[in-house]
C-alpha cells in the first residue's frame, strides 16, 4: 500500500483529488494566511472537520463557525499578547507608577473583554 497524501486516493494508480478532504489543505493554507499557527489550525480542524471525510459530511456547510473560531482565536491571541506588553511595560516602571499603570490598564482590558464576550 502506498501513502497517499491527504486530499488524494489512488485509482487506477493515479492519484485522484477527494473533492471534501482537499478543501480542507486549501482551508488549513487560508487559516495560516489569517496569521494562525500550526496548533491553532490544528485546534479548529480537530474541532470542526472529522478525522476522515465521508460523503455525508461538507465542509462548506462548517465554513462559518470555522471561520468565526478563527477569528475568536486570533483575537484572544492578540488580547494575550497585548496583556504581555502591560506586564513588560508594568515591570519597567518605577514602583509609584505602576498602581495608576495598573488600574489604567486594568480599565483597557475589562473594556477589551466586554467587547469580545
């Protein structure tokens, strides 16, 4: 038995595209376009597409909430980076700074965190 790569079956010996499993390699290159590391794309994917596809399933009809995740993902990506440049921030000022750098950036973040709930 040869190893054919995912998205391809062999008939006759030839290499043949499996229509639903090559939407999902053309997907996982556009999620990496949105700037989504490989855990991340492999996170979604576990998370919405089976395994292996079969003819009952369609990932057209899974493209919303695979997209909405990634957006939900990439923006919590940024929330923790930004609270990462606060911190850096935070631990370079000196110590009569760093409550009103808190509580300002305190403020920041909960607004942040309404927006995205």
């Amino acid at each position: 038995m040869q190893n054919v790569p995912y998205g391809y079956e062999m008939k006759d010996g030839k290499l043949v595209v499996k229509l639903e499993e090559a939407k999902v390699v053309k997907l996982t290159y556009t999620l990496s376009g949105f700037g989504l590391n490989e855990q991340d794309i492999t996170h979604l994917l576990d998370q919405h597409v089976p395994k292996e596809t079969n003819e009952g399933y369609n990932l057209d009809d899974h493209l919303h909430d695979i997209y909405l995740s990634a957006y939900k993902l990439k923006l919590f990506n940024a929330i923790g980076e930004v609270e990462e440049a606060f911190e850096s921030v935070h631990a370079s000022l000196p110590v009569e700074q760093q409550i009103e750098f808190r509580k300002k950036t305190d403020e920041i973040m909960n607004a942040i965190q309404k927006i995205v709930k």
